[in-house]
C-alpha cells in the first residue's frame, strides 16, 4: 500500500509539476475586477484515490488535495479542497482532468466553489477558472490563473507546519456585486 500511495504522489506531483488544470485559456478580468495576487500551495493529499495504469493510460479518480492560498487579498487568502480524477496518456501526456473544488477564505464564513475540467498537452495542465461565491460571498467571482513556481521560494511554514507537495503563483481578478 505504501509504494502505492507513493505513485500516487509522484503522479499528483507530475500533474501539478506544470502550469496545470485548465478551464481553456487565461481568465479575462472583469469590468470591475480589483487584481490580487500571492502563491498556492499543495499542503496534503487527504484521499490519494484510486490510481490504475494500463499500456497506453493513467487513470485516476476521486483524489482529494488540500491546498493553502497566501495573497494580498482578504477573498483569495484561505483553503481550497479539490476533487480531482485524470485520464492520461502516459506516451505523449494528452488527456483530460475534472473535478471539483471548494475555497474557504480566511476572513469570510461563505465560501467559493468550482466544477472545472481541463486538458494536457505533454503533460503540462493550464489551470485557469472561476470561483462562485456562496453564502456572505454570493454574488462575488474571483477569476484565477496558476503559473509554476519553485517550492523553495514559499515560506517553509506555508502548510502550518506540514509537508508542501507543489507550489504555483495565483493571480486573477475579484468582481463584487
């Protein structure tokens, strides 16, 4: 079970080594979007899933990833949880990835939600989306698009403490009602 929770990590890894998920192409601000940026980490791997691989495909379905968002704005600083499957060609790294995602930012008892799906070319994923408020949030959308960044370059107590598994930059556009 270990050298399998291990692959697991190694491909989540790989899937989030690049500019990763997408919702196809960069988020256009809205009109009256007020711009944010910080970094993204990947604190912990709640539920790795179930992971199989064939001859010509990876396959993975309902992993669950906890990420810590660090920005300059109160709406984009907090915890997202992410549902995550993949269906991937190991020759050429071509596939599709879906999921879903709830954000809860820090200073805010509503929170953001996602359904998202996304594309890979040579295994690179372009994530880029929208998050939905809920609850104190209704009516606010945050645009967001990940780039890579070097994991040395977070401070080393961005996860409270525990393990970080990948980093990116955040950056996007918050639209109030």
């Amino acid at each position: 079970m270990k050298t399998g929770l291990v692959v697991i990590a190694a491909c989540l890894t790989l899937v989030f080594a690049g500019s990763t998920l997408a919702k196809g192409g960069k988020p256009e601000p809205p009109p009256t979007g007020t711009p944010y940026s910080g970094y993204s980490v990947m604190c912990g791997i709640i539920d790795a899933g179930v992971y199989t691989e064939s001859d010509k495909y990876a396959h993975l379905r309902d992993a669950v990833l906890r990420y810590h968002n660090v920005t300059d704005s109160p709406y984009t600083t907090g915890w997202e949880t992410l549902v995550m499957n993949y269906d991937l060609r190991i020759k050429n790294g071509r596939g599709t990835s879906w999921g879903s995602l709830v954000f809860e930012p820090d200073a805010f008892t509503g929170n953001f939600t996602e359904d998202w799906t996304a594309t890979a070319k040579h295994f690179v994923w372009d994530i880029s989306g929208m998050y939905v408020g809920n609850g104190d949030l209704t009516g606010v959308t945050v645009t967001y698009e990940l780039t890579p960044r070097d994991i040395d370059t977070v401070p080393t107590d961005a996860c409270d403490g525990g393990p970080i598994f990948d980093a990116q930059d955040i950056s996007g556009y918050i639209s109030l009602p």
